[in-house]
C-alpha cells in the first residue's frame, strides 16, 4: 500500500502504469467492440447505417459515463484512504451478453421474421430488463458478498475468465500463432516479472505493434480492405431511440425467461468482480458499483445498445501492470471516440485479430491463478467446484454451435446418440444453465462442508434447491418446478448436512497462514452516488 504523505498533496491523474493499463485494457475493450460489431453485421444482417449510427455511438456514451464515473469512485477511494495505489474497475460491454443476446435473442427472431429490425427491437428490450434487474441486484449482493466463502466468489469468476473469456481468444491465437505467440510472450514477460523493456516503453503498446508488424509483414492483412474501410468512417452522435425500447418491451414475456437468470448473473458477477478487487486491495462499494452498472444497461438500451456493459473482469490484472485511475477514463473516453467516429470497421483491417487477443489470455491466467492464492489452501477444492458449472456452459455452447453448424442440434441428434459417443450432453447442460449463479452455490457449499460449517452448508443446499426448482439454476427457464429432479437432490444434501449439524461437530480450526486470507470483508465504505452523466 503506498500512502499520500501529506493529505494536501495532488492526487495525479496518470501515471506511467496507466500507459501499460491503457493499452491492455483498451485494446480488451476494442476486441470486444469489433466483436459485437461483426456480430451486429454478419449475424443479424444489421444494416451499416444502423450499427455505425445508432447502437456503436449509443455504446460509446455507456462506455465513457461508466468510465468516467469508475475514476471517479477510484479517486475518492483514494483520497479516503490516503493511498496513491488505488486501480480503478475496469468497465465495458458484457462478453458473455454480447454472444448470448445476439445468438439467443436476436438471432432466432432474426430467422423467423427475416426482420432485423424486430430483431434488434427485441435485445434492446432485453438490454433494458438487464439493467433494471442489476438495480434491484445492487440492494441484494451486498448482502450475499457479506456471507459468501471468498473461494465461491472467487472461483466462479475463475471459471467465467477461464472459459468464455480466455478459450475463444486462445483458439484465435492457435489460428495464426506465429502473430500471437510472441505478443504473448512479450505481455507475460512485461506484465508478470520486473523486466523492463528498453525506454520503459508501455508493455501493451509494444505488444501489439510487434504483433501488428508481424501480420502485415507475414502478409496476414491487406491494404486494400484498409482502403475501403476508410471510405465508410462518417461521424455520428447518439439520440433516444424509445420507440425502438418500447416496440420491443410491447412482447416482453418470452424474454423474461433469460433476462431474469441474466440479469441475477450480472449483478453476481459484478460482485465477484468487487470481491476480486478488494481481494488486490481495492474495496469498493457493491451497490455504488451495482447501481451504475444497472443505470448504464438502461440508459444505453434506450439510446437503442442492446449490449448491456458491466464492470470486467480483470481489475487485479490492470493493477498488476501499473494502472490507477486514469487508465479507466482514457479507455472510456478514445473507446467513445472511435464509437462516435465509425472508426472500427477500419481499425479491423488495421490490427490483425491475433495481435489483440494474448492480452484476455493473460486476464484470464491472472484470474485463474488469483482464485487459488487469495483463498485458503484448504478450500481448493470449493474453487474447482464453483469452476466447474461455467466449464459446462462453455463445452455446451460448443456442442450446440458445432452441430448447428452442421445442420442439425444435439434435440435432433438425441441424448442416446450422443451419450453412445461419449458426449454427456444432458448432464453437461442442465450442470451449466445458470452457471455464474450455479458456482457461487456448489463453491459455498463445498467450502462449508470443508470447514465442518453444516449449519451454513444447510442453508446453502436448501437455496439450491430453491433456486433449481424456480429454475435460475439448472433450469432451461423461469418456471414452476422447472427442475424438481435436482432441487430435491440439493434438499437431500440439506438434510445430510442437518444431520452432521445437529451432531454439533466443531468446525475445522483455520491454519496459521489462512486466518488473514478467509477473514471476512470489511465494511463497505458508504455508497458515492453515480454523477449525473452515468445516468
């Protein structure tokens, strides 16, 4: 921890490690904008007009009010502490929304009406139910971070990093690893050691003009899709787009069905984000965090974004290489930029797609590794348990492309065909529906069960079983009974652990090394309400 000596001395806006933070974190944010970009057009046959017009501009205000107000938090956390150390949160659009509204609400309008429009109507309607939902989550996790193991925290935050973060990119990688392999190298060996490059140049901006000149001069890119990209950069600035909100909100129904489990993901994963700061030393406010996160969903759907954003994963990372408060601002503010300006159709054809990725490979090592370090030793075990449903939604959601890639679906195929080649596709898929929300529980469970906590372990199974028979776990959707068959195994577990409760065992004594590691959060410091422009 560094401390300010004296309490009247400027608190700097930058520092050399927000240069490094930057270009890591903004050339995160920029792979992800190029993604939901080629999605909006390749997917959903989105016009260009409406994508560079509207819903890229109206991301682009989410993104430097969220930014922005981020700093903001990091500078009074700062001032209150007396430190000069505080990192920022990182914030931009949702990874695992981006996929999911696109290919699981938009998408299958998109192919029954052949609208696009309608289309869009619908996952902006949904974006706006995300972020109503979060801001009814920011009142409840505060109270679920309070009580949760840290390794359930932690461990289903791993396991999101791990797969839907880190194994895409590390696939792209592989594509053309003569690009990525040694922008890899170059972020581990300037973000994970103490070398330094020659000139304290940035380690990310090094990255990835390496990885840039590697692919123009291995001939990996082409100066004619740089042309024509150029001629299509025209300038846009965002405006209200209610119409479009309301139109969509007019059926809302059949989207309550993934926006509530999403919405209580969103608000569970901005808590395990939190928890993961704080675990690097940085404790925010959960409900400061979670109201702009809400606010930033709903403001951004009714400017017509159906890309909900969120505070990121990553924030011991970024604090890893340097970065404060300004690297946050910066990023919001160029990302903004380059939204209103329609730049990112050129910058595609600019930076190859391997030289961007390496650094969300990194981000999800760091997680990863942090799950383990930041937690007992003895709770491994409820690490690898919090993982394991968000690895069952990922290989799913593998399966389920593949086959719709070939032309028919794991229904169609059969759960007998596909058990007789080894794929347990049925369990996978019911282990994996409510992932995030899924691991939290099994984590807890498991790391109660650990420390002989069977009172704690009882109530945990019991939520289980109330959350599978409603269906926000392991549930195909919100229902009544929507899978009795696991919510009375988790009542069974219950029960066993009642059993072992009312045997009043004592609870397992903590080893020297883990007393500071497992204590409990500290309070809160009192929530900084979002300025103006972050609502």
């Amino acid at each position: 921890m560094v401390k300010i000596e004296s309490s009247a001395a400027p608190l700097p806006y930058w520092v050399r490690g927000d240069t490094n933070a930057f270009f890591g974190f903004g050339v995160n944010v920029l792979v992800n904008v190029l993604t939901l970009t080629g999605l909006c057009l390749g997917v959903i046959k989105l016009g260009s007009g409406d994508v560079f017009g509207t819903i890229l501009p109206a991301l682009g205000i989410a993104l430097v009010a969220g930014n922005v107000y981020y700093t903001l938090l990091a500078r009074r956390l700062a001032r209150r502490e007396n430190r000069t150390d505080v990192t920022a949160l990182p914030y931009g659009p949702s990874v695992p929304h981006m996929f999911i509204v696109i290919f699981v609400i938009m998408l299958p309008i998109y192919l029954r009406t052949q609208d696009p429009r309608q289309a869009w109507q619908a996952g902006v309607a949904w974006a706006f139910i995300i972020g109503v939902i979060v801001l009814i989550g920011a009142f409840v996790g505060p109270y679920i971070r309070r009580y949760a193991p840290r390794a359930a925290l932690l461990g289903t935050l791993a396991g999101i990093s791990i797969t839907f973060i880190s194994m895409n990119p590390a696939g792209q990688m592989w594509r053309m690893a003569w690009i990525a392999l040694p922008v890899l190298a170059l972020l581990l060996i300037g973000l994970l050691t103490d070398v330094k490059l020659p000139g304290n140049i940035p380690i990310g901006l090094a990255a990835l003009l390496l990885g840039t000149a590697i692919g123009w001069i291995g001939g990996a890119m082409s100066v004619p899709d740089v042309s024509a990209a150029a001629r299509d950069i025209a300038f846009a600035v965002p405006s209200f787009e209610f119409g479009l909100l309301v139109d969509g909100l007019t059926d809302m129904a059949p989207l309550l069905a993934t926006a509530i489990p999403l919405g209580v993901y969103n608000f569970t994963e901005g808590m395990t984000n939190v928890e993961s700061a704080a675990t690097a030393g940085d404790n925010y406010n959960l409900r400061s965090v979670l109201l702009a996160d809400g606010a930033g969903a709903v403001v951004g759907a009714a400017l017509g974004s159906p890309f909900p954003p969120a505070v990121y994963v990553g924030h011991p990372g970024w604090k890893a290489a340097g970065g404060r408060s300004g690297y946050s601002m910066a990023t919001g503010v160029v990302i903004a930029l380059l939204c209103f300006l329609g730049m990112f159709g050129l910058l595609s054809t600019i930076f190859p797609t391997a030289a961007i990725v390496p650094i969300l490979l990194y981000i999800g090592l760091l997680i990863g590794a942090q799950a383990f370090q930041a937690t007992p030793r003895a709770h491994a075990a409820a690490v690898v348990a919090a993982l394991i449903p968000n690895i069952a939604a990922w290989a799913t959601g593998q399966m389920d492309n593949a086959l719709a890639a070939a032309g028919t679906s794991a229904a169609e195929v059969g759960d007998a065909a596909l058990a007789g080649a080894g794929v347990v596709y049925d369990g996978l898929l019911v282990l994996g529906q409510g992932a995030i929300l899924a691991g939290l529980v099994l984590g807890a469970l498991v790391a109660f069960i650990i420390d002989k906590r069977f009172w704690q372990a009882t109530s945990t199974a019991g939520a289980g079983a109330v959350l599978s028979f409603i269906g926000l776990i392991h549930g195909p959707q919100i229902e009544w009974n929507a899978n009795g068959q696991v919510a009375l195994g988790y009542l069974f577990v219950a029960l066993i652990c009642a059993a072992f409760a009312l045997a009043k065992i004592p609870p397992r004594v903590p080893d020297p090394d883990e007393q500071d590691l497992d204590s409990p959060p500290t309070p809160e410091p009192a929530p900084v309400p979002a300025p103006a422009s972050s609502v």
